[in-house]
C-alpha cells in the first residue's frame, strides 16, 4: 500500500471508536465521510470563525458530519451548493427563500436535498454569485491542512470546476471538519491539484493554516481518472465548455475575510 493508504487504515481504526455508521455504509469510511461524537463542538467552532460569519454563499460537501451545517447555513439564510452522490447526479442549490421553514432540516440530509434543492449545471452556477466558502468532511487530515480524503479526489474535482468557471479563487478560504483523531502531524507535500484547507475545525480545537496551497490548475485532464470523467456529467460539460472557442472564463479573485 502508499503511504496515504497506510495512513487512512490507521486513522479509519481510531475513527472507528467514534464514528456514527451510515444507513446504507455501515463502518465503511472507504464510501462515505462519517459524522462522529463531538462533531457538535466542532460545528460551533466553525460557525463562530470569521469565514462562516462573513459567507453568504457556501459550497458545502455532502458528508455526514456536515449535515447540520448544512441546516444552520439554511436557518441563518445562507445559500448552500452541494453536489450529490460522488458528483454523478451534479450540483444542486438550495436557497433557505424557496425552501419552507419547517423543511430545512429535511432539505440538509441527502435524501431531502434533491426533492427540496434546485439542480443546476456548470453554465447556471456561472451566471450565480461567487462562493465565498468551501466546507469539507475528509478522512484523515495533516495538521498543514493537507487531506488525506477516502482516495477519490471528489473534493479537489469540485474545487477544480469551479474554480474554472469563476466562482472561486486561490483566496476562497476552504475548511475542513474533522475529529481529532483524524487531525495528524503526518509531513506530506501536496500535488499540484490537492486542495489545502485555511482551517482545520475538531470538537476541542480550531486549527489555522499557514499559506495553505490552493489549486490553479483547474481540471488537469490528463492525470483525472478516466471513471471520474465518464461516470461524473460535470466533468463531462467542463470539457464541452472547454472545447468552445469563446469560452476564456477563468478564477475570480477575492480577498480572505
């Protein structure tokens, strides 16, 4: 096995003394971001951080660990774009204004979601505003803000397309959510697409990166996984886009809250 193989199998096991299982998963971290003891503490770390407070529009990942984030960003009016099982059903929007009251709780579980959310394509979240937030569950995580994910690349693929279309820039802080037994002081050095995060929040610490690496490179074709492309109809209309001669769109810059 790699290095980062070995690593996740030693986290999965202390992950597993506190993880919640999955309905359909079980214990099986190698399919699905699990949501764990603590990870209440952890959420209100993040939302009481300076990047939460200052975002109106966040990209929020499908983990089980960000359910209820999912749910206050929605209480709080916040807008969330999420994507839907490993990005093969895409991008979907849910606006907390077209969603009742008493359904956002619903609307932030996977199985509300694409009844209460609107799908959108790459070319309908060009025309939305800028994100000013990325949120991510992870398998494992250095203490450098480098993660180690479950080996699929879902996360650093969202951040590639939308960074090529305009909705992000190398300044988009991003965080993660994680217990501290997922947080390592493993030495990795990131590839050129690896996504690092600006924070790092667990149930007992909030963690700040240092010039974390923020990808440029948008999708680089070569080095993607020919599965991801065909089984991933995002990644399918990026290339489309791509191909078209007036398509020059590129990264928007912002300035970190």
């Amino acid at each position: 096995m790699d290095h980062k193989s070995i690593v996740r199998d030693r986290v999965f096991a202390e992950l597993r003394k506190v993880a919640f299982p999955d309905s359909r998963f079980h214990y099986d971290f190698g399919e699905f971001i699990t949501d764990f003891a603590g990870s209440d503490d952890a959420l209100e770390r993040l939302i009481a951080h300076r990047f939460y407070q200052q975002a109106a529009f966040l990209f929020i990942t499908p983990d089980n660990c960000l359910e209820q984030l999912r749910y206050r960003a929605l209480r709080d009016g916040k807008r969330v774009l999420i994507t839907s099982y490993a990005i093969r059903r895409g991008f979907w929007l849910l606006d907390p204004a077209r969603i009742p009251a008493d359904k956002l709780l619903y609307a932030a579980t996977l199985d509300g979601m694409e009844r209460l959310a609107q799908a959108v394509s790459l070319r309908e979240i060009m025309a939305l505003p800028s994100l000013d937030y990325m949120v991510t569950g992870t398998g494992a995580i250095n203490d450098a803000g480098i993660r180690f994910g479950k080996g699929h690349g879902f996360f650093d693929a969202e951040w590639g397309m939308l960074y090529r279309i305009g909705k992000i820039g190398a300044d988009t802080p991003a965080a993660a959510l994680v217990h501290d037994c997922q947080v390592l002081g493993e030495t990795l050095h990131p590839e050129v697409f690896d996504t690092v995060v600006d924070a790092i929040f667990t149930p007992t610490r909030t963690i700040e990166v240092t010039n974390p690496h923020k990808p440029t490179c948008g999708i680089v074709w070569d080095l993607l996984d020919a599965h991801m492309f065909e089984t991933i109809p995002p990644l399918q209309e990026l290339k489309d886009m791509e191909s078209a001669p007036a398509f020059r769109q590129g990264p928007t810059t912002q300035l970190r809250p």
